[in-house]
C-alpha cells in the first residue's frame, strides 16, 4: 500500500459510511455484540473438559460389606454417579452400547469371600471409551483409591489385608476404544461437523441468493409451487452430502485405520435423516435471513453450538444439565452418537433408536416452520 | 377464457403495505390485442399493480378476472398463461442464455421444448451466443433476452415492468417494434413506462399517480381530458421569464426547451391574463396542442395537492 497519498479525510469518510451501514443492519449488529455476549456465557459454563458424576451401572452378584463399600467409594469420588443396579452382564452390556450408561461396575460372586481368603478377587470396571478425554480421569481417581478403599472394613482378624497392594485386583476394560486413539473418535465425528457446516450453509445461501439477485421475483412469476423449489433446491445437495460422507468413510477406513465394527450400509442409510434435518435447518434460515451476509452469520450462530455443546469437542456428560439439554436438541449430538455407535461398538437399528427419533422430531418441525415461512407471493 | 371481452376487467383492487395504501382501489379494462400503457410517477404503484395482476402478491381488496381466471382465487392458472417480466434482469447470470431459455420452458412443462428453446433463440437472433453467460451480455441484450424468456410459453397476456429503462434508443425502437408485431398476432401487452414516446405507441393508456389512477383512454382522450392550455414563446432571456412566470396565478407549468419555452395551465382564461405582460413584440407566443408529458405532470401536480 502506498500511504504517500493517504487522506485521512477520506479514510474518515469510509469508517463513518461503514458505522452508518453497520448499523442500519440490525441483524449483523446484533450478531457481532449481542450473540458473542450469549456464547461466551452459555460455552463458559458448559464446557468442561473434566466430566464429573459420570452414570454408572452396577451389577453385584456379591452383596457384602466390601462390595457396598467400593460403591460407596465410586459414589464419593464425585466421578461415578450409581444411576441402575443391573440384574446381569447382558444388561449391563446393552446399557454401555445404548450410551445409558458410561460406566458399569460387575462385583462376581464369591468376591468377599475370596478377598476375606486372601485369594484377591478380580472386580470388574468396564468403561465406554468412544472417547478417551470422557473416561479418563475417572478411571485415574478410580484406580487411585483402590489399594485403601476398603481399609475401614478391613479390621480384626483382616487387618493384616490393608497396606501394600490392594486386597482385590481391579480390571478395567475400556470397550470400543482400548488403546485410546482420539482419531477413532475424532475421525467419525467429523462426518458429522463437516456435514452440519456445508449442508446448513449452502441450503441458507442457496435460496437467499435466489431473493438477493432477484431471481425469486421471476420464479414466483411461472407456475412453480413452493414444494417444487424447496425440494428441488434440496435434492442436489442431499448428492453433495453423500460424496462427503463417502470421501469421510474412506479416509477414516484407509488413512486413519477407524474400526468399522457395525454395519456401514445401514450408517450410510441413516446419514439421510442426518442430512436431511441440516438442510431443514438451512431453508429455514433462507426464509428469514434478509441477504446471504445474514444467512452465513446464522449459519455460524448454529454451527457453533453444535461444535461445542454437542459432545464432539468436550465430553458431553462433563456440561451442566441445562447445556446437555440444549445439546439434545442439536441433531449433531445424536447424530454423533449413531456414527460412533455404529462403527465403534457395532450398534443396530435397535440400539440406535433413542438417537433417531429426536433428529427425526428435529427435521419434522424445522421442515414445518421453513416451508410456512417460504411463501409463493412477495407480501 | 369466460365469454368476457376482456383480457383483464378487475376493479376495486386495493393493496396495502403496513398501513400505507399503495394502490388504491383501480379498476382496469383492457381488450385482445391491446398494448396498454400504464404510467405515472416513481413509487405510485405501477409495479405493485402488475405483481397483483400476475399473482406475486395478493391483494388486500378488489375482484375481478384475467385472461379469465379470478385474480383472488386462481392466480397458478393465471401464471401459467401471463408472461411477466421484471423491472430488474432477474434471470440466472450464471446460466448460459440457453440453459435460461431451457429452465423456464420446463418449468411451463413445455411439450415440445428443445423446439421451443430453438424458436426463441431464433427470434433473438441469439443462436450463435447461445453458449454465453447471460451475466456477460450488455443491457439490451439482457432485455431481449427476458422478453424471450417470457414469450416462450406462448402467453396470452404479457405484463411488462418498464421494459426499456437503461435501453439505448436503437434497442428501445426495435423492442417497440417486437411489441407491435405480438400485439398484431392477437396477444395483449400491459407495459409501464417514462417515456412519452413508449407512451404514445400505446393504444390505451391508464396514469397512476399515489396510487390512484387519474386518468385513462387513448393518447387523445387523456389529453383532452386534461383540459390543458399550453404556450409556446420564443424569444431571448427566456429563463428569466421563465422565472418570472412562475407562481402567477393560473401557470401551472414553466419549462424550458432550449431556444423555446412552453407555459401551460388548465384555466385559460386565467393563463392568459397572467401572461399578458410578456405577450410584446420581444417574444412571440404561440398557441399549441399540449403534449402527453405536460398533461402528466399536471396530472401528477394536482395528485399531489388532493393526495399528499
């Protein structure tokens, strides 16, 4: 830049001309002061790297003293939050791949009476490490208050059993992720967040452009109904989705080495509801956006939350209650939850449904509102 | 279409926007073969009133039919056999003519449309560039191009939203000449416009000023009807007379044409005694017919006093 011939009159002039316009466009405005203001409250509060009252199953086929105790001591540790007493290993597993629960605690039979022998009986912590960050330090507390958990049980005639080592040997297993590679978690939730991003975004543009060019006035001349535009306007892009979900599965399969354990054509079945309730949110946004400025920043306005509240970037279980339940809303949040249930744990139809009806649910009243809002005259 | 002789016969037709009353109850005749001029100031509810007619909006009053369809209550049937063409080029610019005059044939569901594509380009003269951007062609050319992009389902009814604005003059007569030739194969043109010349190849004109409509006939009957007196003075120094004569009771308008000025208003006889001063042998004054131009800005003057 050549600053030789820099007026700062005229330089003047442009900042003013940008305030005025600035201005005069409430919706940027609000954008660009208030919306900043509500997320770094709602994402201050919510985001939580170390997740804490973690809900936990426990089956006891040994109901002693020492097996409470060790409960007990999960409950106190802040980490576990005991929220069902399982009445076997096959309901403990269902509710591990259903994401009821993300821990669950099995105490085998005979396991006080082999530790009062001495014999240090196994007891068995299984834990669902889709994502490594959301177990972590729970299995670090847990494994830190072993060895002296049971110590004011172990009185009299036991008292030889505290110190050294503990007198039980806790195994932990962490399901669908043992080795703790982010990427199997990371890889999968990206179709997702790349899904959500792209399919908000072009569907919001697409249709605002329409307005902006002032194609619509023309379009709404001929004989083409409502339904014809939105579904035609949607329809390619649902093509564009499935090329991405396509180019995400092969990395994930030949560069990032992701377990693929469920069925890929029913994943690939389901990214359909996915998509579609994106798009949704998209048109919706076309109807009220005045211009495509407008259209991307409520692109971002939405994008944002689904990056951050919905268990992608940050555990999910670590927010507040009142975030997770915003992030229930978000169909990224169960969106995620298939496509890691389906390639890491090797979930069904049945195990998946609790995640599909809400994105269902979601694309019905978006779908609802976009097309009442888009209307056929220009009043 | 209904046994009626009319294209379009709506009255009562009233439009709103927020409380401000945009078009204020018109009712409209026009005829088969008719090219209806439809005039008056910016922001008087020329627009509003086509986009009513076609059924963009949906008005807040009035009844009546086109091309035999109501306009309440059947505007797809309308849609499907008006052309509209809009004030702003509002085709695809990142379409080649082509696939714009391809898109719109199949949104009319056109039977036969690789030859309805093809007679439209031939029409344009456009077979050569059919290849190009529309967003790359001049203005003209993206004016020639939504006339054929409207015609191309064969439209009884064409509603045309100044058509020519930003048209240079040789474009402008050829379009006028189109028109013409369309109007001659039987269909029915309803067109806003500025210009008095476009206004004068009208057979009927209708002038709408606040949303009202003023006045309507032919170029003779509107002016006429208007009433209006109009000198001509030639002479030197006439923007100072000009100014002098300007606010004297019964001269309505002062304007002037280079070496000669032209002062009209409604009551002659009033007209006359004000002028009287100036009628010397330094300038020569000269009675003449009243153009269309002063008559609509009398038209809109006086709007503008019972309307405001």
């Amino acid at each position: 830049m050549n600053f030789a011939h820099f007026n700062f009159r005229r330089f003047v002039a442009v900042v003013l001309k940008e305030f005025i316009q600035m201005r005069r466009d409430r919706l940027t405005f609000g954008m660009m002061v208030g919306v900043p203001m509500i997320q770094l409250i709602l994402f201050g509060f919510a985001i939580n790297s170390n997740p804490k009252h973690l809900p936990t199953a426990v089956y006891s086929a040994d109901n002693s003293v020492f097996s409470r105790t060790f409960v007990r001591g999960l409950q106190n540790s802040s980490y576990f939050d005991i929220i069902r007493e399982a009445k076997n290993t096959l309901e403990i597993n269902r509710l591990l791949a259903e994401n009821t629960v993300q821990f669950a605690v099995t105490i085998p039979v005979d396991f006080s009476r082999k530790l009062i022998r001495g014999e240090r009986p196994d007891l068995l912590l299984e834990a669902d490490a889709t994502d490594p960050t959301a177990v972590g330090y729970a299995i670090a507390a847990v494994s830190g208050l072993t060895p002296t958990i049971l110590n004011r049980d172990l009185t009299g005639p036991l008292a030889h059993l505290t110190g050294g080592t503990a007198p039980f040997n806790l195994v932990v297993h962490q399901h669908y992720n043992p080795e703790n590679i982010t990427q199997y978690n990371i890889v999968p939730g990206l179709m997702g967040v790349m899904l959500t991003m792209t399919m908000v975004m072009i569907t919001a543009l697409a249709i605002t452009r329409e307005r902006e060019r002032g194609t619509m006035e023309n379009l709404l001349s001929t004989p083409v109904r409502p339904g014809e535009v939105l579904l035609g306007k949607i329809v390619p892009y649902i093509g564009v989705g499935y090329v991405q979900v396509t180019l995400i599965l092969l990395a994930a399969k030949f560069l990032f080495d992701v377990p693929m354990v469920g069925s890929v054509p029913l994943l690939v079945g389901l990214v359909f509801l996915f998509i579609v309730a994106n798009l949704a949110v998209g048109i919706t946004f076309s109807t009220v956006a005045k211009n495509q400025l407008q259209a991307m920043q409520m692109t971002f306005f939405f994008f944002l939350p689904s990056l951050l509240l919905s268990g992608y970037m940050f555990p999910f279980r670590g927010m507040p209650v009142w975030a997770q339940d915003i992030g229930e809303v978000l169909p990224l949040t169960h969106f995620l939850r298939v496509v890691r249930g389906i390639l890491l744990k090797g979930n069904g139809l049945a195990e998946l449904m609790p995640d599909l009806w809400p994105m269902a649910l979601f694309l019905a009243v978006m779908l609802t509102v976009g097309i009442k809002r888009y209307r056929q005259t220009l009043d | 279409m209904s046994a009626n002789e009319f294209i379009i016969d709506v009255r009562g037709v009233t439009k709103k926007f927020g409380g401000r009353t945009v078009v204020n109850d018109i009712a409209m005749q026009v005829r088969p073969g008719e090219i209806y001029g439809f005039l008056g100031p910016n922001g008087s509810g020329k627009t509003t009133f086509l986009r009513m007619l076609c059924g963009l909006l949906t008005p807040d009053g009035g009844s009546g039919h086109c091309l035999g369809y109501d306009i309440l209550r059947q505007s797809a049937e309308i849609k499907k056999h008006a052309g509209y063409m809009t004030q702003r080029f509002s085709f695809y610019e990142d379409l080649t003519i082509e696939e714009n005059l391809d898109f719109i044939a199949r949104l009319y569901e056109m039977p036969d449309r690789p030859a309805a594509v093809e007679r439209s380009l031939e029409r344009l003269t456009m077979t050569a560039r059919r290849r190009q951007l529309a967003g790359t062609l001049s203005g003209g050319w993206k004016q020639r191009l939504a006339l054929a992009a409207c015609l191309i389902h064969q439209p009884q009814l064409l509603l045309l939203d100044e058509p020519t604005a930003g048209v240079d003059p040789k474009a402008r007569r050829d379009f006028w000449e189109e028109i013409h030739q369309l109007a001659a194969d039987g269909l029915t043109v309803l067109i806003t416009t500025h210009y008095m010349d476009e206004a004068e190849r009208c057979t009927q004109l209708a002038y709408i000023a606040y949303g009202n409509l003023l006045a309507k006939g032919t170029v003779e009957e509107v002016v006429r009807s208007a009433g209006l007196t109009t000198w001509e003075v030639t002479g030197k120094n006439l923007h100072a007379v000009a100014d002098q004569l300007r606010g004297r009771p019964g001269v309505e308008q002062v304007v002037v044409f280079g070496a000669t000025l032209h002062v009209s208003g409604r009551d002659a006889v009033q007209l006359q005694a004000s002028v009287k001063p100036w009628m010397t042998g330094e300038y020569r004054w000269q009675p003449i017919a009243s153009g269309l131009e002063d008559v609509f800005i009398s038209l809109m003057e006086t709007a503008a006093d019972n309307f405001k």
